[in-house]
C-alpha cells in the first residue's frame, strides 16, 4: 500500500478550506468540446454510432459488432453536455441516436415489460434482455420525456422489468433469454446492479411510483452489504454503483434512516480508498494521475466518473480534500492522451502508449464508450469545481 501521509501533509498544511486544486479549465474546455466533435462526427445518419475506430489510418473494423449498453452510456454522456454545460451542441444528434435505440433495442417482453437487448451476433451468445442495459435505457431516455420523444408508459414498462428481475435479497439477475423466457446468468458484468438502480431513479423523477425507489434502494444497500463484506483489496470498483448512490442521496423524501445513509457513505467511501491507493502519484512517470485497476484510457475514465461522484457521498473532509487532488490528477492523465488532431480528433484510444512506435493496434482502438467515458468524466468534473 502506498504511503499516503507525504501526500496529506501536502494537502492539508493549506487547510482544508483552502484553494482547491483543478486541473487548467481551458484544458478540460478543449476536451470537452473535441469529445462533443467526436461523437458528432460518428453519428451516422440513422442514428447509430461508428462504433470503433483505430489512430492507426490503415486499420478498418466491420460495423457488424455493436453494443446497445454503450449506445445507452453515450446517450447519457451527450445528455449531461446539455444538463451541465447548458451546450446543446450536439442535441439533434443525440435526439436521432435516441430514436434508433427506441426502436432496435427497447424490446416487448410481455404486455407490462420492455427490456433493453443485446443481440446475437453484436455482442450476445442469444436474443437477451439486460438488467443494466435496460437501467442504462432509462437512464438515456428518460430525459427525452418532456420533449413527447418517449411514451412515459414504455419507460414504465421497462422499470417493470427491473423489478421482475430483482430477488427478494436485492440482487438483480443480469439477463432474460427471450428463448427460454428465463432468468439467466449470461452476460453478466458487475456493473448491471448499480445500472439498474441508477436507471430506476432516474424514472422516480419522473414518475412518483415508490416501487421504482424502493427497488432501487434494496439494490444499493445491498450492494453495500456485499462490500462491507469484501477485504479492502477484493474491492471491484463499481463507478454506475457510486453513480446511484449518489443520485440516491441527493433525492428528497427517499425514507432513508440515517443508519442506512452512513451504510452507503461507508461503501463509497471504501471504494473511493481503494481506487484512489492504486493510482501513479508519481509526477515524474508518462502515466501519472493513471490507475493500476485499468490497463485502459476508458477505464482510467470510468473511475474518475466515479470518484467525482463519490465527492458527494463521503462525510470526511480529508478524504474530500484527497479526493479533489486524485480526480484532478487523472483527468489531467485522460487529457494528455486525447487525439488533438486529424480525422479522429477528440477520440479516446485504449491505451495512453497509443502513439508509441511500439504500440500494437489494440492500443490504438477507439471505442465510443472510451470517448462516452471520458467526455462524462469531464463534465462532471467540470460540475463538481463549480459547486466548490
């Protein structure tokens, strides 16, 4: 474990109440911005996204692979350029993405159920719906409510999903195979729990139904049961789990007790610890601000956007304090390795040596979830110093 007193002393000497570290605005602005080009730029005309990419200019990628999961996720992340940087920029992109999800991937699975798809052949051995696919749905769409550009009663039906697929102990089976009209164990990603709270809250503000909030709220204390559970270095760092605690906690009336509030602020907290003790705090390395939990730029992203969360969850000031200066490091880290220039300017590629003469062509793969990340890391950073 590293040492972490030296980095403390550094933080604190200046009060906690002092300047706030931040990365350069004017470099997050310009990441922001070609991230929002990017995306624009790989909207196809139907509303699909050009899902891979290489920075290596002879590399070419079939279209046939494709995840609805990471369509959902970019839909989110241009849905927060909007909500937080009041840049509607890339609005009537995302409103025709939104459609073509609508209609290939919000699936009828009975008369009171939609559930969201992944399909064979894209990325599912069979036709199944997802509990965090169709939690990620809601999460994209329901926004969309005010504008009439989804019907409240599909969203309603796709949180009815969420429900059926939650046990009596507040775990979420992953999928549901249209063949066998079972629950089923395929698919799964540790991610799916934390989705399908997020998704259900998102719903709860939008339709008062206590049922969406107390599914959701079983899911998280559960979540939370699991990791009080887990020594400090079995921890998985759960990023869409931080994402709905904080959305949860920031609810009125949610009938929370403030034993079951402190039970998740431990949790976070607990993840917040371990992410941030696996992160190069070495100023004199090519990877500073970079996490050891990640090989990847999208990962490295996936845990900022997670950490800026967790800000709003811990009651401790130190850990605030040291959150602030991990968050700005990495973001910094993701900054550095943008592509800034050429036809793929503003894409995330996998790995930070991307444009190394050793670099494979796996390291220079450019997904849409590696910009959706990063681009959701940076606007909620960006949120976070404004509030300071």
């Amino acid at each position: 474990m590293r040492k972490i007193f030296p980095i403390l002393f550094n933080m604190l000497k200046n009060g906690i109440n002092g300047t706030k570290p931040c990365a350069d605005k004017d470099v997050i602005e310009n990441c922001l911005l070609l991230s929002m080009l990017y995306i624009a730029r790989n909207t196809k005309p139907n509303g699909r996204f050009v899902y891979r990419n290489s920075a290596n200019p002879e590399k070419k990628y079939s279209d046939k692979y494709y995840s609805s999961l990471r369509h959902a996720g970019t839909l989110y992340a241009m849905y927060s350029c909007e909500k937080f940087l009041n840049n509607t920029a890339i609005q009537n992109k995302r409103y025709i993405a939104s459609e073509y999800f609508l209609n290939n991937y919000v699936k009828r699975i009975s008369d009171d159920m939609y559930g969201v798809v992944s399909k064979p052949f894209e990325e599912a051995p069979v036709l199944l719906a997802t509990s965090g696919g169709t939690g990620l749905g809601l999460i994209a769409l329901s926004n969309l409510l005010p504008k009439n550009k989804v019907r409240l009663s599909t969203l309603k039906k796709m949180g009815n999903f969420l429900i059926f697929m939650q046990d009596s102990n507040g775990d979420f089976w992953p999928s549901y195979e249209f063949g066998t009209k079972q629950k089923s164990q395929l698919h799964s990603a540790r991610y799916y729990p934390g989705e399908a709270c997020l998704g259900l809250l998102y719903l709860y503000e939008n339709d008062k139904d206590e049922n969406w909030l107390e599914t959701a709220k079983k899911g998280l204390l559960r979540l939370a049961e699991i990791g009080s559970h887990k020594s400090f270095d079995d921890m998985k760092f759960d990023h869409w789990g931080i994402l709905a605690i904080q959305k949860l906690l920031s609810l009125p009336d949610t009938g929370l007790t403030t034993a079951q509030k402190n039970y998740l602020s431990v949790y976070v907290e607990k993840n917040a610890n371990f992410a941030m003790e696996k992160q190069n705090m070495n100023t004199q390395t090519a990877d500073y601000g970079s996490f050891s939990l990640s090989k990847s730029l999208c990962g490295c992203a996936t845990i900022l956007e997670g950490l800026v969360a967790a800000y709003d969850c811990v009651y401790s000031n130190v850990v605030k304090t040291r959150l602030l200066y991990s968050i700005k490091a990495g973001v910094e880290f993701l900054a550095e390795y943008q592509v800034k220039s050429g036809n793929f300017e503003g894409g995330i590629p996998a790995n930070y040596k991307w444009d190394a003469v050793e670099a494979q062509n796996s390291d220079k793969e450019i997904r849409i979830d590696n910009v959706q990340h990063a681009l959701s890391a940076w606007v909620t950073y960006k949120n976070l110093l404004s509030r300071l």
